[in-house]
C-alpha cells in the first residue's frame, strides 16, 4: 500500500491511498469514491481484494473524502462542486481512467462524471453500486432536519436512531419506537465502527445535504458514458434498486446489474462474489 497526499484546488488536502501494481497506467487504474460515514481504511480490504482480482500490472486507488481520515475537513463553502473538483484532483493525481463509486460516493461519482462529459477527465469506464442519489424525490429526506438537529445537540443515541430509521427504513430497527431505538443506539455507539460514525457525523451532515437536498433529473445523466454499469445489492433498501434502474433506462448503452446476496455494506465487506463482478467489469 502506497500512501500520498495531493493539494486541492482551494487549499485543502486529499490523502490518497493505492494497492496493487504501484506504476500501474491509468487505463488500469480503478478510483473507489466511498460512502458517507466512512474512510479509506474501511475500504482497505475491498482495494486490496480488487487489486488482485483484477490482476497484475492494476492498481486501486481510494481516497478519504473531505471531514475524514488525514484529508482536510469540509470548507465553509462545501457542497457536490467541492466533491466533483476532489475527484477531478484524484484522477489528475494518479492518472487514473476509471471510477467506482459506493453509496453516496456512487452519487459524488455520478455527479462528476457528469459534468466531465466529453473532456478529458471523462473516465473509459464507470461503476457504482448502491448509488446514493435523490432521483426527482425518490429518497425520502424529511428524517433530515431532526439528524442533523441531534447532531448538533450532540446527542449520539438520538442522530444515530433517525439515521438508521431514515436510511433503512424497511429494516427491522426501523420498527421499533424511536425512543427505546436512541436508547440502543447510544450503547452500541461505544463499538469501534459507531465511534467512527460519531466523529463522522458533522461531516455527514453536510454531504448528506450535498448530495440529497436537491432532487436530481434522469436527463442530467443522460450524458454519461455508453459502457457506465449500474449494480444494485438483492438485500439493499429498495430505493436503491428504483434508483438504478431509473438512471439505467436514462442512459443509452449501460448496463444494469442485481446482485442477488448483495447488501448495502457488500463493496466495505468485500464480497468475493461483488469483488469478482467489479473486477471483470473492468477488465472488460
């Protein structure tokens, strides 16, 4: 594993981190945009199970998003145009021509490529699973006032509750009373992975509100790359599975695939059998 760190266009800093072939060329080189509440080191053993399945002579690269890890926090001015320049900083840095995005990475990824249509940070070839993206309305955000309000109150059991609630909302935690759920949730906010969801809060605050606040349009995204592949976890909330399929009929030439076992966590746990679907996207 190599780590860098990269300025940013407005005086921040990314902390990049690559597997796999060190001088790999861009052509195979893979940029894993993660989601929110998470750091590269959750991604750890994704990159490296994808460095080996796509072989020799590739390299993966995964970079901590602003408010994370050694990268810079969110500047005042934060918003989706701070994340699309950060990707646009990343694949400048490492070269790299190809993108994979997860959950609210999916959207940053989404959002990027977009606007890098027909120059060239165009990437060959684009991925996301889960994409978090609110496609005129098709996520529910109403639960976001009252988190972002807990947040700010620094109360841990109450922000963690209404996220769960508002992110799962067909789970089984969703069913119990919001109440005895806070209560649950500040307990189990003592384990490593919710202490990392604490830290991470205000700074999911504001990419939760970059990226859901304003519902995008299909046609925004008709301009993405004929081969982009859309895949979706069989266990995942459902507005995922609405999601991909949306932007899958919005753009001519991708392709759309369900992973049947595969649930929101399946890229950070690296599922061999999401692992070797990736892998052979890429290596087309």
């Amino acid at each position: 594993m190599k780590e860098q760190v990269f300025p940013t266009h407005d005086g921040g800093r990314l902390a990049v981190y690559s597997y796999g072939t060190e001088d790999a060329p861009g052509e195979r080189r893979v940029v894993v945009i993660g989601g929110a509440f998470l750091t590269a080191l959750i991604y750890r053993p994704f990159s490296v199970a994808l460095a080996n399945g796509l072989g020799d002579g590739w390299a993966v690269d995964v970079y901590d998003r602003r408010g994370r890890g050694k990268s810079s926090e969110q500047p005042a001015d934060y918003s989706m145009r701070t994340e699309i320049a950060d990707v646009r900083t990343v694949l400048d840095a490492t070269g790299a021509r190809n993108i994979l995005g997860h959950s609210l990475g999916g959207s940053v990824a989404l959002n990027a490529v977009q606007e890098f249509a027909g120059t060239a940070h165009e990437p060959d070839k684009l991925a996301v699973y889960d994409a978090a993206v609110n496609i005129d309305g098709s996520i529910d955000t109403s639960w976001m006032d009252d988190f972002e309000e807990a947040v700010n109150a620094g109360n841990v059991g109450h922000a963690l509750a209404r996220l769960k609630k508002g992110m799962q909302p067909a789970s089984a935690l969703s069913k119990i009373p919001e109440p005895v759920l806070a209560g649950l949730m500040a307990l189990v906010s003592r384990t490593k992975v919710n202490r990392m969801f604490r830290e991470l809060m205000p700074s999911g605050v504001g990419e939760l509100r970059a990226a859901y606040d304003e519902a995008e349009h299909l046609r925004d995204f008709a301009v993405l790359p004929a081969n982009t592949h859309f895949m979706v976890g069989g266990k995942s909330p459902s507005y995922y599975k609405v999601t991909a399929q949306r932007l899958h009929a919005a753009v001519p030439g991708s392709t759309y695939e369900l992973s049947p076992k595969g649930f929101h966590g399946s890229i950070p746990a690296a599922v061999k059998e999401l692992v070797t679907d990736i892998s052979e996207y890429f290596k087309g």
